[in-house]
C-alpha cells in the first residue's frame, strides 16, 4: 500500500535527524581522532604514515645494505679489513633488526594499531641503527687520522641521506639513525684538528640540519597526501550515502505522487455519481417538467444549481484525466481520425460561448489534410482546452482565431490565437504547471482549477507531440499543438505485396 503523507513527512524527519546525528558522531570522532594521534593529526593518519615507514624500510633495505657494503669495502683501502667488516656487520645487524620490525608490523592487522608503542619500538630499533654507523669514528683508532677523514666525511654524507629519505615520514627515527654518527665524525673531526677538518666537521653537521630539514618537508608533503585521500574517501562516502539517501527521498516522492494519484481517482469516480443526479434532478426543475413553480426564484436556483453541478463535474474529469495520465494509467484508444473534422466539431461547440461575449470565433482549415492516427476522445479534448481558454480569457468584442495545418516537418498542427490581454514571461511556466494560474485567471470572474493547458501538455506527450504557447502582454496569446510526421498517415510507407516464385513462372509461362 502506497504510504501515506503523513508517513512520508516522518520518513523526512527521520532522514533529516540521521543526517544530524550523523554530522553530531562525525565532530566526535575527528577531535577523538586527534586526541589519540601520537602526531597531533589524526590516529588514522599515524598508521598510513607508520605503514609507509615500514614499507620505506623495507623497499631500501637492500639498497642501503649495498652501501653498507661498497663503504666498508672503500674504507678497507684505509683501515684493516677486518675493522671494516665488522663495522659493516653491526650496521646489516641492525637494519636486518629494523626489517623484521618492520615486516612484524606490516603482519598485524590495523585495528590492533598502538601508535605510540609502534613509535617507541621504532625509535629505539633506529637509535641502535644510528650507534652502529656511529662506530665509524673508531677508524681512526687503527689508521692514519689525517689521511682518513676526508674518506669519513663521504661515508657521514652517504649514511645520513640514504637513512634520511628512508625514514622520512617518522621524524623521530630520521633524527635518531642519523645523529648519533655525525655527532660522534663531526667531533672526531674536530678533535683531530687543523681547518680543513675543521671545514669537513662543520659541514657534516649542516649536512645533518638540512637533510632532516628536507625528511620534514618530505613527512609534511606526506602528510598532506594522506590528508587529501582522506578527504576524497570522505567526499566519496558522503556521495554515495548523499545518492542512497537521494534514491530513498525519489522513492518516497514516486509513492506519494502514486497515492495523491489513486486518491484522485478514486474520490473523482465517487464524486461523479451524486454529482450526476444532482445535474439530472437540476434539469428537471429547471425545465418544469413536472410543473410550473409557484415561486418564479425556485427555476433560477434550479439554474444555477444545475450550472455549478456541471462546473464542478468538468471539474472532476480534469482531474480524473490529469490523475490517470500522472498514474500511467491513460491508455490511448487509437484510430485513424480526421483533425479538420474534430476541430471544425469543437469550432460548432464554443461558438455559442464566443457569440455570448461578443467573440468574433474565425477559422482556417487546410485543404485535403489526410487524416492521423491517434485518440479521437483525446484530441478533441486537445482543442476544446485550446478554444475555451481563448474565449475565457479574451475579452468582449475580441478575436480568435482557430487554424489547422501542416507543420514545418510534415506533421499537422493546431494553432489557437486571440487577441487578449497575454501572459507575463515571467508566468508562462505557472500557467503551464499543474493548478497553475497566472495573475489574469486570478482576477477574472471565471476561473477554473488551472489543468486545461497540463493536460493538453501530457497528451501531446502520449501522442509524441509537441506543445508551444507564445504569448506577449498587450497582444494575445498563441497556442500550438503539434503532432509527429509519423503519426500522419501519408507518411506511412505503402505496403507491397511480393510475388512467390510460382507465381511468377505461371505469369511467364
């Protein structure tokens, strides 16, 4: 059963409170996100970030152990091997450390995230990694300091970018894995003396500053990556709840359009029996058929009971009409028809009403117009909206004129035009709308309920047609009713009949 107005009005209130409290959870969440967020963003935004940490170290493990290597093998031309080799093998022990750590994390699932454990036991993993490159400084405990510092200062600038690029989006652990060994060379550089180690010793540590500068400017442009999808998944997710939400209110709107609808017609089908007796029995006593009334007044309301009933029942089959066609239930009965014969019908039926106001009511049919396939009921209904809205609205002495033609693309056409008062620009999509009226129908005496021209609109519809209204203060108003090419039935392609073969050969033969 179709719901209710009352029902759908709670639909919208419910939606409307969802929504509300949605936005109300959303507040919530954001600043509990913040709270817990070990960087001071988001707590989601400290495991994309720690996530892309540990795949940083894991992607560069190989790289970085393939410097190791060609340093330790550099400086073996300096410092005995096996001092290399063991240097070398403290700093693989603990980057193989920082893999597993890595690889451990990347295993567990993201709801069992703690930021600030991770953070720790990442912090630490790298403050042991930076030790080791710090022991670089012991080479000269076993070699000629002079002749090995400029070979330290390379390996200084090689170790703190490759481990600064590779921790980039976890700041601490940049600082912690590259501080330690340009603390320990810069002051062993120092120590040692003279200004070209001077220089050496000062540029290591500015090498340092800039290079955790630049994993800054890396976490934040990081960071600011991480935002943005964030906010596109958001955007997204809002769309698509915004759609769902879009197709549910579309849904309820279908339903109760249905039920105003049904609701029309069933009341329109109730009314109309009454109502029938009531313009029967109105007849009688305005006709006295039964007798001469004894008060002359009693045939008068007769009258004008009997007038209203029939205002009032056309009344009714306007919107019997509109409802069914909203409905989809305004089922053409088609056939071949003349539209010269049913206009030149109409024409005979309002020229009574045009003489009463003193319309001059003139006409224009064209010659040997063929005929076309649509609703004889509909497009009489068609002109005589198109008629009576002309001669309601023109005033005394005015003109109509009725004209039935050829359109410009070989269909046939009805054009209504009257010389009246006309309709705002600014109304004309009022007056074409359901129970519309414009100022003019508003002031006049004889007004109706503003369903002529929707319904001459929606059978034009039926018919694949077209619906036009010019109209300008001051001149009048015209009104164009236009029916497809296809639907005229010289434009239906003859029929022809082919011959079988046999019938062929006897014809020869």
């Amino acid at each position: 059963m179709p719901s209710q107005p009352a029902d759908i009005e709670a639909d919208v209130r419910s939606l409307m409170g969802r929504d509300s409290k949605r936005s109300a959870n959303k507040t919530v969440l954001d600043a509990r996100q913040r709270l817990t967020s070990s960087s001071g963003t988001r707590a989601s935004y400290d495991f994309e970030l720690m996530h892309d940490y540990a795949d940083s170290r894991l992607t560069s493990a190989l790289p970085i152990a393939a410097i190791v290597v060609i340093l330790a093998f550099v400086s073996s031309l300096w410092v005995p091997a096996l001092f290399a080799a063991l240097w070398a093998g403290m700093v693989l022990i603990s980057l193989l450390a920082l893999v597993l750590m890595a690889r451990r994390f990347k295993s567990n699932h993201a709801s069992k995230f703690n930021a600030g454990q991770w953070t720790t036991s990442f912090v630490f993993g790298e403050t042991v990694y930076g030790l080791a490159w710090s022991l670089l400084a012991l080479f000269t405990l076993v070699a000629d300091p002079q002749s090995l510092t400029p070979v330290m200062f390379a390996m200084v600038l090689v170790g703190v970018a490759a481990n600064a690029v590779a921790t980039h989006t976890l700041p601490p652990a940049t600082l912690m894995s590259t501080l330690p060994v340009t603390l320990t060379v810069s002051i062993t550089l120092i120590a040692i003396g003279g200004t070209l180690n001077y220089t050496l010793g000062a540029v290591a540590i500015f090498g340092e500053i800039f290079f955790v500068y630049l994993a800054r400017q890396l976490h934040g442009s990081e960071l600011e990556t991480i935002t943005h999808q964030a906010e596109k998944d958001s955007l997204i997710s809002e769309l698509e709840e915004a759609r769902h939400m879009s197709d549910e209110a579309r849904r309820h709107a279908e339903q109760a359009n249905i039920a105003k609808s049904q609701f029309l017609a069933t009341m329109s089908h109730e009314l109309r029996t009454p109502l029938n007796a009531i313009i029967g029995f109105s007849e009688v006593l305005k006709s006295e058929l039964l007798g001469t009334h004894q008060v002359p007044q009693y045939k008068e309301y007769a009258g004008d009971i009997h007038s209203s009933g029939q205002h009032l029942l056309n009344l009714i089959n306007e919107l019997l009409d509109l409802s069914r066609i909203e409905a989809g239930k305004y089922d053409l009965n088609e056939e071949v028809v003349s539209l010269v014969d049913i206009a030149e019908d109409c024409r005979r039926m309002m020229e009574l009403r045009a003489k009463a106001k003193g319309i001059e009511l003139s006409y224009s049919f064209g010659n040997n117009l063929p005929k076309l396939w649509g609703d004889e009921r509909a497009v009489r209904q068609v002109v005589l909206n198109l008629l009576s809205n002309a001669i309601k609205f023109t005033p005394q002495h005015g003109k109509v004129m009725l004209m039935v033609t050829r359109s410009g693309d070989g269909g046939q056409m009805v054009s209504v035009k009257d010389n009246g008062p006309g309709i705002p620009e600014n109304e004309i999509a009022t007056v074409l709308s359901s129970f519309g009226q414009g100022s003019l129908a508003q002031k006049t005496a004889e007004q109706g309920a503003g369903l002529g021209l929707p319904i001459v609109q929606k059978i034009m519809d039926l018919h694949q047609g077209r619906f036009d209204l010019f109209s300008k203060v001051r001149f009048g108003t015209e009104v164009i009713a236009t029916f497809p090419r296809a639907r005229v039935m010289d434009a239906l392609a003859p029929v022809v009949e082919r011959k079988s073969r046999l019938e062929i050969y006897s014809e020869a033969g």
